[in-house]
C-alpha cells in the first residue's frame, strides 16, 4: 500500500504544478499576453499525461491490495491524499473556466475587429467604385 500512496503523493505533486502553470497563465493572459499560448498548451498536455499514467499505476496497485487489511493510520493518509487531489482538481477546473473565458474575450475581441478592418475596406472599396464612376462621366 505505501507504492499507491507513493503514487498519490507524486499525483498530488502534478496537479500542484498545473495549477501553477494555470495560475502563471491567468496572470499572462489577463494582460493580454498570448505569446507563447501553444507552449502552455503542451505543458499542460505533458502534465495531464504523466498524471493519466500515475491514474493506471495507482489502480494496478490497489487492484493487487484489494483484499488486504490497511491499517487504519494508512487509511487515514489515503483519505488525505485523496480530499487533497479532489482540491486540486476543483481549483484547476476553477481555473480552466477563466482562462477559456479569457481566450474567449480576445478571440471575441479579434472578431470584432476584424469585421471593423472588412467594413473599412467594404468603405474605401465603394469610395474607389463611385471615384472610377466620375472620371468615366466626366470622359462621356
């Protein structure tokens, strides 16, 4: 039983760092700092995987205990370690939701000004248009 608290106890340790991650990116991006955003992305990816692999080894592990008696000390360490990653997991989820909200505003905002750029250019466009239309009455 103390490798799946081993595994548990490094589990924790990943979330801790994505929530961290996640923490250094809300501060970046609240700035409107979106340089670099595909390296977060994969860091989290790499993350969210290491933590996948540690899920498999946790359930190897208590698969093979599963019939044995845990002393009552360790069932207590488990319990912890357990509420621990639950929240981690609520403040990460937390987390996640501002930081799509962010990237929501800025790719609403990005829109926005594009179709500002569109309806610039739709403009000049037509000034273009009806100047051609004059010098070619003004010949007629």
């Amino acid at each position: 039983m103390n490798k799946t608290v081993d595994y548990l106890e490094e589990k924790n340790m990943y979330l801790e760092k994505f929530l961290g991650l996640n923490r250094d990116w809300l501060d970046r991006l609240s700035r409107g700092d979106y340089a670099e955003i595909e390296s977060f992305r994969e860091n989290r990816e790499n993350i969210l995987n290491i933590v996948k692999h540690l899920d498999a080894l946790i359930e190897t592990h208590s698969r093979r205990e599963a019939g044995q008696d845990i002393e009552l000390a360790m069932k207590k360490m488990i319990n912890s370690l357990l509420n621990r990653k639950d929240a981690l997991v609520k403040a990460i989820l937390s987390q996640d939701l501002e930081i799509m909200e962010l990237i929501s505003n800025a790719k609403s905002q990005i829109i926005l000004e594009l179709q500002n750029v569109q309806k610039g250019r739709k403009t000049i466009g037509s000034y273009k248009s009806f100047n051609r239309k004059e010098i070619i009455d003004e010949k007629a």
